[in-house]
C-alpha cells in the first residue's frame, strides 16, 4: 500500500485530478499522473490541494484564548473584506503564529467546497486533510516561494499566507503585494521549477534577486516536499469535519474498550456483593455481641452500644479485682472454699452463685454435725457464714447459705 496520496484539483470539474503518491520522506513512490477520482490508489494518508484562486488567506488578531468563541469571532472580523454573506463562506482557522500572535484564517464558499466533498464522497474515498495549494509551495528560509503550475502562479509569502494569480498578471500581483508588506517585504524571490523557465526574466523588474531551484522530478515533487515540511491549515474543520475520524481511531481499540468496560462492570458487582455481605455480617455480629451481653449482665435495661458497654463493664470488673488485692475475686474465694466442701459429709451441691463479693449456695449434706462443721472451717478461713434456710430430712438436711469475706 502507498503511504501517502496526493490530490491536487486542476480545473473546475470535481472528479479531475492530478496526483502522485510519496513515502514517509516526501519522495515520489509514483509518477505524476492525471484522472478521475475514482481511479485513485488506497493510501495509508491522502491529501487533498485545492486551487487557492478560490481561496482567501488572511490573518486576523482575536484577543480570545477559547476556541469556541475565537471560531465565533473570525466571521465578524473579516465580514468587511468578503464580498459574500458571511453565512454562506466557510472559515477555517489554523493556530495562532507564536511571533505576532495573528490567527490564520482560509476562506471560501460553503458551495464551493460541498462540491468536492460530494464528489468524493461518491467514490467513497476518505481524506485526511483538505489544503489550499499554495500552503504546499516550499517556504524558503528567506523570501517568498514561487510555484508555476500550467498557468496559474503561487506565491507563498508565509507560513499560512500566499496568493495565486494568472501568470500574465504576475508581475502586477507580487509588485503589489511586495508594497502592501512594506517593511516585511521578501529580501528575495524563490523560484521552484523542474527545468529552465524563461518568465524569470519578467520578475528582475521588481527590484528583488530571484533564484531558482530545479527538480527533475517536476513541479509536484515541490508541493509535496513543501507539503511535508509544516503542518497545513486543514479546510476540513467544523462542519465538514470527517465523521469517520474519531471512529477510525477508536476501531482498533473497540473490543480492548468492551473488555475494560466488563471488567469494570464485573468488578464493581463484586464489590457490591462483597460490601452487601460484609454489611449483613456486621448487622448479625452486632446482634451477637448484644445478646452475650445481655446473658452476662441481665441487670442491664438500657443497650445503646453493646460493645462499648461490654468494655466498660469488664474494665469495672478488672478494676474491682485489682482494688480488692484479690479478696473479693470469684476465683481466689472459691479456691479457698473449696477444699471445706470437699470433705463435707453427703455434699450435693445444687446451686452456686457470686454476686457482689459474696457467694450464695444450695446444697444437701448428711447430717446437722456436717453443716456445723462445714461453717466453722469457712469461719475460720475469714468468712462470714449466713444460713438463710435449712431443712432436715430423714438422709440428710437441706441447706441455703450466704458466704462472704468479711
């Protein structure tokens, strides 16, 4: 496939064409050759140069930094130097010049324009850009390039700026021009050429040194090294912008997008499930912990926070136990008590309770002597022994005490 195409309308018909193709460097991958459109050659890039004898170049300075309202203001600037309604032209707008800070504007009718783009619309060809042909004469360092193609002159006198006018009335034109620039006025002229051209002679009436540069390849290999050499003022913007562009460049990338878009949909219906799941689990931690809490401290009415309330009362309880220097600890008391129950005579213990430091049971034992002897071992120990209720029976006596450290 050739790398790029180059398009350049010669006369007025729509579908008559001049082109040539060039490699990445701008040097010629065919020779010239003239036809219609639809006998083009695929092209990674194709151009398109339509004839600037149609075209207006001009630079205007907007204030205006935003886009929007640059492209809004540009019309109204240069509605006094257009003959047409400003409604019925199409502007495009290139980037303002670092150096003077003008904008540069091309300028043509709407009518004019559509009817290239139909007609290549009908071949279903697509371009990447549409340019004034002069905007593709080489720009010499110094000076003003010149470009002779069949009868017509272009005169490129700056990076977005130039004219074409009829080789007849060329002297008239770049005498003109060279006044309108004053100061700016080219310290010379540039001529590119594909062999000898006698018109140069024409050209030492205006005072200026003319040169000449040949190429043997001929007049289009010029307009695509000049072509290559800057970017274009694209006439392709607004409206006419092609559709296809910003599809073209996400096509490659559509199913990569699709795959990224799933994985992003399935990701985040994780992250909902997980986030559902962790939600029920706290809500059934949090019943939980409310439910020990009322188990082990059934006094409590009032539960607001049943984990802080947890921390508060084992903090109370610690404290109880680090204040009392262990005497009234359920642990070290029942280990003291212990040893008493264990040689009671008939000893069933029913019921064993520790509530405020002191101990409350239940139990049988054998006979009266027991009980007896059961109370005095824990008197001794340092406790104090209440007998809230006993009863005798014909195996033994039934007995409710209260124990507590004195």
């Amino acid at each position: 496939m050739l790398h790029t195409l180059f398009c350049h309308w010669t006369s007025s018909s729509p579908t008559a064409v001049t082109w040539l193709a060039c490699d990445a460097k701008g040097q010629l991958q065919t020779p010239v050759q003239t036809g219609e459109l639809s006998q083009l050659p695929t092209a990674k890039r194709v151009y398109g140069l339509l004839p600037s004898t149609d075209i207006l170049l001009a630079q205007v300075d907007v204030p205006s930094k935003q886009r929007q309202r640059l492209l809004q203001a540009v019309p109204f600037v240069l509605e006094e130097q257009l003959a047409e309604e400003i409604e019925n032209l199409h502007f495009a707008v290139g980037e303002r010049d670092k150096v003077n800070g003008l904008i540069p504007v091309a300028v043509l009718e709407r009518a004019h324009l559509q009817t290239y783009l139909e007609a290549i619309q009908a071949t279903g060809l697509v371009f990447d850009a549409i340019v004034p042909d002069v905007l593709a004469v080489p720009l010499p360092p110094q000076g003003w390039g010149l470009l002779l193609l069949g009868n017509t002159l272009l005169v490129r006198t700056g990076a977005y700026t130039g004219f074409a006018v009829e080789l007849s009335n060329a002297v008239t034109w770049l005498q003109l021009a060279i006044n309108e620039a004053g100061e700016n006025a080219p310290s010379s002229l540039q001529v590119y050429a594909s062999g000898t051209v006698h018109w140069v002679q024409d050209l030492n009436s205006l005072g200026i040194p003319v040169q000449v540069q040949t190429d043997a390849q001929g007049e289009y290999a010029w307009l695509s090294k000049g072509l290559f050499a800057a970017p274009p003022l694209d006439l392709l913007q607004g409206e006419y912008r092609p559709s296809h562009a910003l599809g073209e460049f996400w096509k490659p990338w559509r199913l990569t997008a699709a795959l990224l878009m799933l994985g992003v949909l399935i990701y985040g219906g994780q992250l909902w499930t997980q986030s559902q799941q962790l939600t029920q689990q706290r809500s059934q931690l949090s019943q939980q912990i409310e439910q020990v809490y009322r188990e082990t401290f059934p006094e409590s009415k009032k539960i607001v926070n049943p984990r802080a309330q947890m921390e508060q009362q084992l903090k109370q309880l610690r404290n109880q136990r680090g204040q009392g220097g262990g005497e009234t600890d359920f642990l070290s008391q029942l280990v003291q008590l212990s040893p008493s129950l264990k040689q009671s005579t008939g000893l069933w213990l029913k019921r064993l309770e520790f509530r405020q430091g002191r101990f409350e049971l239940e139990m049988d034992l054998g006979s009266l002597q027991a009980v007896e002897q059961l109370k005095q071992s824990w008197v001794q120990q340092g406790f104090q022994v209440e007998i809230a209720g006993m009863n005798s029976r014909q195996n033994g006596v039934e007995l409710k005490m209260k124990v507590a450290k004195k």
